[in-house]
C-alpha cells in the first residue's frame, strides 16, 4: 500500500502569543528552520484574538503572565469558546514549579507547559507527538 502525503498536510500553524518579541521570535525562527510547521508570533492577547476572528491554530503557545490578560485568563476564555475549546494549548512561563500555576493549568484543561528558557529541540519534539497523538 502505497501512502501520498502532502506536505500541506503536515504542516500545522502555531500561534506563539508572548509579550516578550525576543522570545516569540526565537521560537518562531527555530520552527521556520527545523520544522515543516508555520508559526505566528502575537505580542500581545487582544492581537491573538482579532486573528481567532478569521483564522484557528493547529496548536497555540501561550505566555502564563502577560500585562492586558493573563495566560490562564485568555486559556480559560478560549476553553468556554465552542470553536477552540478543543484547541491544544500549552503554556510557556519562567515558574519552574508551583501549586498555584499546576492546579490552575489542570482546571483550565491545559495540554502542558514549557519552562523559560524553552529547550527549543524539546518543544518541537512535544509538539511533534501531540500532533502524532491526534492523527
């Protein structure tokens, strides 16, 4: 049995939203570089969510504190929203570890989170076989 992919099929939009430009772009030059995948970068939430307006991601990266929303704020708001309450989602903070942001990201039904600095090979990885998984 012979297969035909298309590229097209493989190549998923990640929307990287982070108040921090450094970041955003970092992680959106590495995508561009090392996967088939194509990534947006928004610095801020009020701009992800104009885009929502015409456009889904595959997969969202998301900032935990950003200065007009909070990272679990727009979560939670994107959960109670019918067209991306399915949306994988995971968080990106500078906490390593807490209570507070672990129990916050379970209610908000979070996918997973990547600690700041991002392991850039890592990330790609996880989000390699969350695409996999879905398939």
């Amino acid at each position: 049995m012979k297969f035909n992919i298309v590229k097209s099929d493989l190549k998923k939009k990640i929307w990287i939203v982070d108040d921090d430009r450094v970041i955003g772009n970092i992680i959106c030059d590495y995508f561009r570089a090392n996967t088939l995948h194509e990534p947006y970068y928004f610095s801020c939430v009020p701009d992800a969510t104009k885009a929502l307006k015409s456009q889904t991601p595959d997969i969202m990266l998301l900032d935990w504190i950003m200065p007009e929303i909070s990272g679990l704020d727009f979560l939670i708001h994107l959960r109670q929203n019918k067209n991306t309450k399915n949306l994988p989602i995971f968080m990106l903070t500078g906490l390593k570890s807490g209570l507070e942001f672990e129990h916050a990201c379970n209610a908000a039904d979070l996918n997973g989170y990547f600690t700041k600095p991002v392991n850039l090979p890592l990330m790609a990885r996880r989000i390699e076989y969350h695409f996999a998984e879905t398939v």
